[in-house]
C-alpha cells in the first residue's frame, strides 16, 4: 500500500530489523497465537543473546523451542516451561536464565508498559518466596507488592487478521497476550494470513489499533506441522 | 485413571453448584471435565482465556486455536466468550471465580498450600496457580492422600514453597473429605472402606472427627 499510513512489510526485513541482544516480547499460550513464521526467520537469520518474554517456552520443536534449542536466548521472562523439557534442563544447567512471574503478573506488568504506567500494586504472591525479590509498601496497614511494567524493544505478534494500516484482529485462544504486548513493546511487528484492505475490518471489530503497529507480514496460513490447523469459519 | 482418581472426582463433581464460575487446574482436576454434566449450567473458565469451555463434542477436526490451560482441544458452549491474558487473570483477581480446584504437593491443617514447586526436583514455573489459590472464592484441593513415597501430603505445616497461604477451604482425597477450620482440619466425610485408625495413620497432622457427624463417600 502506497500510502503513508501502510504498514505492510516483507518478512526477512522486519526481521533483520532485530539486532543480536534484543528483547523481544512474543505471543502465545502454547501454540495458539505464537508467531510461527517470525520466529522460523530470526532462527534462520541467526541473531543470538536474546532475551524473549513469552507466557511459555512451546515445546521443543516448535515456536521458541528451536531458538533456545540453537542455544540463540540468552534469558526467558516467563509463567511456566514444563512443556519444553530441553528449556527445563538448560535452566537446570544454568545455560539458559530463567525468570519466573505469576501469569496474571506477567500480563498485567506488559499490559501496564503498554498504558504507559510505571507498574502496578498487587497483593499476589505476598507471603510466597517470589516477594524476595520485590519492593513492598504498606498503605493503611495492608502490604502491596510493587510490579513494575515490562516493556520490550520488539514484540512477535499473531494476528487472525490485519488490515495494511495496522489493525489487528484476534480469535480462540489465540488472542491471550498479543494484544498486550502490540501495546507495551517499541517497535511491534504482526503476522497474519489474512491480510485485508484497509475499511475491511469493522471501527468496533478492530482489537488493536493501528497506531500501536509498525510492521505488518503477510504470510501463509499455519499448518499442522506446526502443531496449528485453522480452521476456517 | 486409576480407582483412586476415580473416586476422588466422582465426589468433586458434588463440589459444583449450578450457576457457578468454576476453573480446574492442571493434573487431577482437569479430570472433572468429563465428569460435568452436559447439560450445562457452569461456566469452565480457563486462564489462557475462554469462559464457557466444555469437552470437545464435534466429531470434525478440532479447532486447534481452541484450547483449554493444559493444551487439549476444547469445545465452546452456547454463551462462551474468549478474551486476552489480562482479561482472564483480571477475572481471577477480581474474585469472580465462584470455585476452583487444584491438585497439591502438600496442604496443611491451616490451609496453607504448596503446589508449585519441589526445591531440586521441580520448578517449571508458576502459571496461574498463585492467583487462582490466592483470589478464588471457595478453593477445593483434590489430591491423593499420600505421595508416590506414600508420604503424607496434608501435614501439619507446609514444609515445600508456598503457592498461597491460608487459601484452602476444602480438601477431597481417596480416604476422605476434610474442612479447614479455625481449629484445624475437620472431617466431613470418610470414604466407605476406609476406618478412623488407617485415615489418621497416613495423615501428617490431627485430624478433628465427630462420628456422629461424619458422612461417607
């Protein structure tokens, strides 16, 4: 689109837009919503020291599997890994710096860079070991844990649709932290395998707007290889 | 599933008020899924973010975008909505999940429980466990009553990391139904076949019961 509004992109360029010890948000909840296509061309275009924030860590062969398999992360800011035994005995190995959030957390802290905040209060996890690591206030008696925002200089988004200005749709289960992280990172890079003309998408359908996208990928439909098969409506 | 599990949920389905918010954690409550009527009446919510999941009915191939916690194809019922990560855990903190099962490594005669985390052995991470233990309104443990080195799990206190203290309100294992109380656990119910000696032997902590007021299951 040739319009100063048009986002559209090519794949191998977006990518290479991402240096060697970048942090990177990435979308998922196991399969559902991982950037497959993203992820498959920063492992071949062979940046490493990275540090990825992603709710899980996939499982070996799939999604950010591959990327900590070539030994390419340096540090995983996650909820939970038991899915990908090899991320489970580097961080055992201590190859690989694991840093474990309470999901809810982890969202709400990416959620909150996203709406420009600091961080947030919370009272999860008070009276649990993971309050060692966090500051404390006591207002009017009652503890709260301070969280700060979590931001990114890129984030891996999966969109189930998009249109060539940046808006982006989500479907299932699919969406979980894409919208999110299409708010708190700098520089916000989306799939999708169907990407509309701008005026498709419905005002009220649109899920994130276009001023939080700055690249947009058009790529095939995920295929059961990679552990996906949409089905279509 | 083995006789115990079996028994376990088949008792943990009566835990389920129609009209509820319910969510099933990852292992052995999972297995209530299949236990839930078809006929509806509960929202599943699921913390990847649906409210309204139920087992997959469709004989077609499944939706793999549709997914509940643990990775497993799921259906919608009529009414289900999907939404993002800080939608569902807003949902949970909130206090909008009426119940919620868990399983446990050890619960303990205050209520306090460790389920995330074995120092050494196991550390895969946290997932919505501390929230959902922390912020459910009524939080039911299911679990077998002693480890796979038929050391108790519901002890006196907590010796692993704990998911949440004081969250637990009820515990159902093979042998018995027990309440947490002010006083420490008190038994509801004991399982038929199952005698006051041998429940007390493999429990790690005093147990209250009344045999006038003791059910069975």
């Amino acid at each position: 689109m040739s319009t100063p509004l048009g986002k559209s992109a090519r794949l191998s360029e977006a990518i290479a837009r991402i240096p060697s010890g970048a942090t990177v948000m990435v979308g998922g909840f196991g399969s559902p919503g991982t950037p497959f296509a993203l992820l498959e061309e920063l492992l071949t275009q062979g940046q490493r020291e990275l540090t990825l924030i992603k709710n899980d860590a996939n499982e070996p062969s799939v999604g950010i599997g591959p990327l900590i398999a070539a030994g390419r992360v340096r540090r995983l800011i996650t909820s939970h890994i038991g899915l990908n035994p090899e991320a489970v005995e580097r961080m055992n190995n201590d190859r690989l710096e694991v840093e474990i959030h309470p999901q809810g957390l982890l969202a709400e802290k990416i959620r909150c860079a996203g709406a420009g905040h600091y961080g947030f209060l919370t009272d999860i996890g008070v009276a649990t070991e993971i309050t060692a690591r966090r500051q404390e206030l006591v207002i009017d008696g009652q503890t709260w844990a301070i969280e700060p925002a979590l931001t990114a200089d890129f984030a891996l988004i999966h969109a189930d649709m998009a249109d060539e200005i940046g808006n982006l749709r989500y479907r299932a289960t699919a969406i979980n932290f894409n919208p999110l992280m299409a708010m708190a990172a700098n520089h916000v890079i989306a799939q999708t395998h169907q990407l509309l003309p701008a005026g498709a998408l419905e005002p009220a359908s649109v899920h994130t707007p276009a001023a939080f996208v700055d690249e947009v990928i058009d790529t095939p439909p995920e295929t059961s290889e990679r552990g996906l098969h949409i089905r279509v409506a | 599933m083995s006789p115990k599990h079996q028994r376990i949920l088949r008792r943990a389905e009566r835990e389920i008020v129609p009209g509820q918010v319910v969510n099933l954690g990852i292992g052995l409550p999972t297995g209530l899924f299949h236990y839930l009527p078809a006929r509806g009446g509960v929202l599943l919510h699921s913390e990847n973010g649906i409210l309204g999941s139920q087992l997959l009915i469709d004989a077609g191939p499944p939706d793999l975008e549709m997914i509940d916690a643990g990775g497993t194809p799921i259906s919608v019922m009529p009414g289900a909505s999907v939404f993002d990560s800080a939608m569902s855990f807003a949902l949970i903190r909130r206090g909008r999940i009426d119940l919620s099962f868990m399983g446990a490594f050890e619960v303990d005669s205050a209520g306090n429980l460790a389920n995330w985390r074995i120092p050494g052995r196991f550390s895969p991470g946290i997932g919505g466990a501390m929230e959902l233990a922390q912020k459910a309104r009524r939080l039911v443990i299911l679990c077998t009553h002693t480890d796979k080195r038929d050391a108790p799990k519901i002890v006196e206190r907590c010796q692993l990391p704990l998911t949440a203290p004081r969250c637990v309100s009820r515990i159902i294992t093979e042998l018995a139904v027990m309440d947490v109380t002010s006083a420490g656990l008190r038994v509801a119910e004991i399982a038929e076949g199952t005698d006051i000696a041998t429940l007390r032997e493999q429990t790690g902590c005093e147990l209250h019961i009344d045999p006038d007021h003791l059910g069975t299951f």
